[in-house]
C-alpha cells in the first residue's frame, strides 16, 4: 500500500506541475497606451509607434500602436517585462517612455508616459566598476574602474568645470524615489560625491572625442588579463589614503564633496551595483546646496548626502543591483526624464570585466564622427563586453 500510495502521489504532482506550466505558458490579452507627459508632449502624434516588451529572460516582443497610441496583443506569455517606446521627432529631440519593471499577468492594461526629450551634446558613454581576478586567481583587482564621457556635438566643447556625480548607492536604500517625490516634490537627485574637471586651464574635447576619468591611470593589464591600460587617462580621482597606486603625471579630478563618514576620495563606483552617475554644469557653488541624512531626515549624525537640483542633469545613468532573484528595481535612484531606464551587470557581483557601453548610432556627426545610441533610456542605449577597450564603442 505505500509504495502504491507513493506511486499515486508521483502522478498527482507531475499532472499538477503539467497543468501548471501549461497555464502559465498560455497567452493573455495586454494593452499599452502611450499619452504625452505634458502639453507639448501630447501634442506629437503617438500613431504607428513601436512599443518593445522585453522578458528578463531576454524575450522580446514588438507591438505597433493604432492611430489612437493604443497598442494591444491577445497572444503575451505572463510574465516580468521592461517596457518601453522611443523615437526621433528631430534631429536633436526624441520621444522616449519606459517602465523598468511590470509583472503581466491576465488582460493586463497600462499606461506609458511619453517625455520629449533633447539629446545631449555630452553623453555618460562608459562605465567600468565590475573588476576581474588577477592572475593568480585567488586575488580581486578593484582598482581598474573608470568612467568615459563622449562629445556627441559637432563642435569642440571645453569640459573644464563639468561636475561628475555619483549617487546614493547604499544596500540599505536611504531615500527612494517616492520619498523624494514626497519631501522634495521630485527637484533633487542624492549626492554621495562629487567631482569636477579642473578649471585651471582649458580642456577642449573634440567632436567624437572621449574623456576618460579614472582611479588608478596605470597600466592594469599587468595584473589581469580583464583588465587594460589606463595610462592615457585624462584625469585621476586621487587617493589621499594612498591606498591606490596613483600616476602623478596624470592631472586630479578636483574632489569637490565627499561623503562625510568616508574617507573615500576615489570614485566610489559599486561593484554590483547600485552606481548612479550624472554630469552637469552650474555657476552656482554646489557646497552651498542642502544636504540631507537619511529619509526623513530627522537624524543628526551619520551618512549625509548632497542634493543636486534635477534641471542642472546633462545625462545620467541608471545602473541597478543584480540580486539571485532579478534585477533589484527598487535600488533605482534617477527619475525617468533623466534615465527612463536602467542597465546591470549580468553577474550578481562582477569579477568578470564587464563593461557597460552605449551602442552605435546609425548616425553621423557632421564630419563623420561617430554618434552614440541615446533615447534617455539606459535600457535601450547600452550593452556589455568583456573584451572592449578604453575609449572604443565598437568590438
């Protein structure tokens, strides 16, 4: 009789688990509706638009929107999806919306918000904070992060004087985005630093030209073979616990804030993830800005950030915690008008070389330089690579 017993219970699980996955596999009705964010944006016709639907398995879907920016399929596998639509009004203007994260289940409807937006003339192109294993295999090298910025433009910009922030990035999530929205009514993005291009003499960056700011401007292919050479590094974040080999030939990135319960004057770029990063220009002085402890900010020691004002953003990028479960949506720190998307490393904590780099554009720059991919949408606009070097955009 047990063993009889057993053998029933084996089929009922296997007939359950059957009727499970085949339910879980069959499509469902979705609707997406696009509507403008404000007037302006309302005002560009959201007819026969493409809305793409990606899994995080990595399944993508493409659906068109009638003439009322409606688009609807009878036939979506349930699932977690990114969702998102962007496309070119100009030139120089896009429309773009996503959202990062939506779980599908059965006739599922929901609303796109759609920002009108300029394309930058100087884009984050690169970031570099996944690290690798040494030679020796048993020895982590952290020292090789860097971050790149591209000239978009057709015209020479002198970059001395842009401001290089990196957000709040704490584990423990110390503002979210809603608390922001509650207590600053969406104004401000959280500092932990900040650093800025010296303003001691000129740095023009030609069209198509990169600048890249690192930790440590040596030669780091001597220690891993993930790694590359950093020793034509435009400027240095200098360690003044010299802990980190330094170049002294290499000019310093002026460290303008750091967070006050570290004694970190290095680009603090998080290894897994979460690493914000925005650039921005202002005469103001940003030592003059408030500065807040950790939601609500009623506390009176510990940890406190700088808050920059949303409409200084010239780009910023969104890079999210991996976690064993997904991405970790809730480490988002941008809003969507500065990054409507996010990208993540696809190891939960680096140690692979990864890096993180906006695609090609199909577009010229006047004198044929290249252009880079950028919808306001992390999601859209970079990929990853373990082989590409400092300073190229293609493998």
């Amino acid at each position: 009789m047990k063993h009889l017993h057993f053998l029933f219970l084996t089929i009922l699980t296997v007939f359950v688990g059957c009727t499970d996955f085949d339910s879980a596999t069959q499509g469902t009705s979705f609707t997406v509706q696009l509507v403008g964010a404000d007037s302006a944006a309302a005002s560009i016709s959201m007819a026969g638009r493409t809305v793409t639907l990606k899994s995080y398995e990595g399944r993508i879907i493409q659906l068109t929107t009638d003439s009322t920016g409606r688009a609807h399929t009878d036939d979506l596998i349930p699932d977690l999806y990114s969702i998102s639509a962007n496309w070119a009004i100009s030139e120089k203007v896009l429309m773009t919306g996503s959202l990062p994260q939506r779980t599908i289940k059965n006739s599922d409807e929901v609303t796109l918000i759609m920002h009108q937006t300029t394309i930058s003339r100087l884009l984050i192109s690169k970031v570099y904070m996944a690290g690798s294993k040494e030679k020796n295999g048993s020895t982590n090298h952290l020292t090789g992060s860097y971050l790149e910025i591209y000239n978009q433009s057709d015209e020479p910009i002198d970059v001395a004087g842009l401001y290089i922030g990196l957000l709040e990035s704490d584990s423990e999530i110390r503002f979210t985005l809603d608390q922001l929205h509650e207590m600053h009514a969406d104004s401000v993005v959280l500092m932990k630093q900040l650093f800025r291009i010296p303003t001691t003499t000129p740095k023009l960056l030609q069209p198509g030209s990169t600048l890249l700011l690192c930790n440590s401007a040596i030669d780091h292919s001597e220690f891993s073979d993930m790694e590359h050479s950093l020793l034509d590094a435009d400027y240095e974040a200098k360690d003044q616990t010299m802990k980190i080999t330094n170049n002294k030939d290499v000019p310093a990135l002026e460290a303008i804030y750091l967070q006050t319960t570290s004694n970190m004057s290095y680009m603090g770029l998080t290894r897994g993830g979460p690493t914000g990063v925005v650039i921005f220009e202002t005469n103001e002085n940003p030592l003059s800005w408030p500065t807040t402890y950790k939601y609500p900010n009623d506390a009176t020691t510990g940890a406190k950030w700088l808050l920059l004002p949303k409409r200084l953003i010239i780009d910023g990028v969104d890079i999210l915690h991996m976690k064993k479960s997904g991405v970790d949506i809730q480490t988002k720190r941008l809003y969507n008008e500065i990054d409507a998307g996010y990208i993540t490393l696809t190891t939960i904590n680096g140690l692979d070389g990864e890096v993180l780099y906006r695609k090609t554009s199909d577009m010229k720059g006047a004198d044929g330089h290249k252009m880079l991919v950028d919808t306001n949408n992390s999601s859209n606009d970079f990929q990853t690579s373990k082989t590409i070097a400092p300073r190229e955009y293609d493998e």
